[in-house]
C-alpha cells in the first residue's frame, strides 16, 4: 500500500483488524518446515549439501502456499497466497513442479488412483472415475494457482539485486490483480553467486563517491532490499543454501586448507554441534545475513533408501531454535513425505 493510499484509504476499524489477525496467525507448512509455526517476517534459511532435495523442499512449499484452504466445497489444505520464486541456481523443473502441483489437486479430490493428466493436452483422462465436474474445477483450480506462482531468473548478483529493488512495483500490480497481501519469497541458493563475487575485484569509486561493490556491501544491500519490501509487504522469506560438509575424521585437514577462504561464526559453529553430530559445515555467507536468518534448517541425503521404493532418504533438523527432532523423509512424485 502506498502512502497517499494509506491517508486516503477507507478502511474500517473491522477491516483493518481482520486483515491484521489474519496476517499475523502462525501457519505450518508441509514437512520437513512442519516443527515449527511460521508468521510474517521469519525469513527461515533451508541448508544443505548438493542433492539434499532442497529444491523440491522448496517446490512442496510453494505448492501449499499457492494452493487455496477450500475450492468448490473440496479441502486442499493450503493458504491461498502468492509466491514469489528467484532462482539463482538456474535449475528449477516448471515440470517437475507443475506435476506436483497437479498431484495435490487430484489427490485431494481423491482421483490420484482413478484419472491421469494428459502431459500433451494438459487436461485430465478418464479411467474409472465418472466425475465430470471435479474434472474441470482441477483444470480451473491448476491454471489458478499457477497465476499465483511468479518466477524470476537471475544469472549475477547485479540482476538479484536488479529484481530486489524493482520486487516493490511488481508484488504491488499482483496484489491488485489478486486481491491477496500475504506473500512468500522463496530464493533458491542464496549464495550461487558467492564465490564468484568473491573473485572478482570490487569495482573503484568512480561516480558520485558510490560505494564499491565489494562482497560486504553486495550482501549488505540484499539483506536491506529484503527488509525494505518487508516493511511495506507482509512476507515470510525461505531462502535455500548450499554448504560445503566436512567429514569428521577429516575436518582439521580441511579447516587448514581453507583456513584463508573461510570465516565461520564460532558461536554458530558451536551451536551446530552442540545440536547435531550428522552435520559439520563452514559457514561462509557474511555476518549481516547470518543474523538476519530467525529461522534454520539443515538437510543432507543419508545414502539410504526405503524399503518398499526406490527413494533417496534425508534427514532434517531445526537448528534455529535448537529442536532435538530428527526427521527422515524422502521425495516421491506426491513430494515430500515423511519415513518412519
């Protein structure tokens, strides 16, 4: 909302105090980001080695996010909000997403075992089922949820940043058109451009005694851009991250050889193993974004598989607030699920 439309708004008290009370209720999402409540303003930060099913965390959770509570007197069980996705990875499956968005509305409508969605025609094939129009609502409800899911692609940290400053104008236009203010930002891989930004040489002070674009002041302005949009926006941020483990038996050989590339925070380390012997990481994002994280999260695949499929096995732990769960999971075409 802009500031002549706050002063000349003609919001009700009623109004104003069921939108916030709405806004401010703590929501949980799909596992493994089930243990603890969520609200606007965390920004929760989802690490994890490559291949540690981040991604598809990612993917399960926009889903619930785009997907309404109630549609045409069927229960889906989401929140009904927009999303916005950057991608900084350059990896992400529309496919793969569109095929589980697909999966949650049939199975809510209990045609997961008696219909299949024709890939070509993007419509629903009749096996068994006779029920013409639950059929259509799913196509009306996928083409829905999909205009609510908005994907950004970013290739540098200029074109981050670029988006970042330019996000207020495009979540305002979308929130007119949808009529919704509660919004997620997902970034896939926060740091995808780190170690290139580390590189290269910040760039000299030419113009209008400009600050140079060095590590430090590149990370200073997202986590600033974030917080502005977070001030006008009402936003939960999840934020994906990919880390470098260390093997136990090997980890003074690898401190010393990165000793000059690494600079982790020792209360966080500390707090890692404290909380957890499954994972030793460096932490290598820069300080302002460390505390800028309310919220944390580490994954990492197990080498397992379950018994009855042949799906990889992760393990999830919260560590910010420490929690002494540790949850099993692994991802089939349904998503994420949960293993015993």
């Amino acid at each position: 909302m802009t500031a002549k439309g706050w002063i000349d708004g003609d919001e009700t008290a009623g109004d104003m105090l069921s939108r916030l009370l709405t806004e401010q209720l703590p929501f949980l999402l799909l596992p493994p980001l089930h243990r603890l409540p969520l609200r606007v303003g965390n920004v929760v930060e989802l690490v994890g080695p490559s291949a540690s099913a981040k991604t598809q965390i990612l993917m399960q959770a926009a889903i619930s996010c785009i997907l309404p509570k109630e549609w045409k007197d069927v229960h889906y069980g989401g929140l009904g909000r927009l999303v916005m996705f950057i991608d900084l990875d350059c990896r992400f499956d529309v496919l793969r997403f569109s095929q589980m968005l697909k999966h949650r509305i049939m199975e809510a409508n209990g045609l997961s075992n008696e219909v299949q969605w024709d890939e070509k025609v993007g419509d629903l094939k009749k096996s068994r089922s006779k029920r013409k129009p639950s059929i259509s609502c799913d196509e009306e409800l996928f083409a829905l949820c999909m205009r609510r899911f908005l994907y950004v692609r970013c290739y540098d940290s200029f074109e981050f940043l670029a988006t970042l400053k330019t996000l207020h104008c495009r979540l305002q236009q979308e929130s007119e058109a949808h009529g919704i203010r509660f919004y997620f930002l997902m970034i896939d891989s926060i740091g995808a451009f780190h170690w290139v930004d580390r590189a290269c040489r910040p760039l000299p002070v030419r113009f209008n005694n400009r600050k140079s674009l060095s590590l430090r002041c590149l990370s200073e302005t997202v986590v600033q851009e974030i917080r502005n949009l977070l001030l006008v926006h009402p936003m939960v941020v999840i934020a994906s991250k990919a880390i470098i483990t260390v093997d136990k038996n090997s980890a003074n050989e690898v401190k010393w050889k990165f000793g000059k590339w690494f600079a982790p925070d020792t209360s966080y380390s500390d707090n890692i193993k404290s909380n957890t012997e499954h994972f030793k990481y460096h932490e290598y994002m820069p300080s302002v974004w460390q505390t800028f994280v309310t919220h944390r999260i580490v994954v990492q695949p197990t080498g397992e598989h379950c018994e009855d499929q042949e799906l990889s096995v992760y393990l999830s732990q919260w560590l910010l607030p420490p929690l002494k769960f540790v949850d099993k999971f692994a991802v089939g075409d349904a998503g994420v699920i949960i293993v015993s």
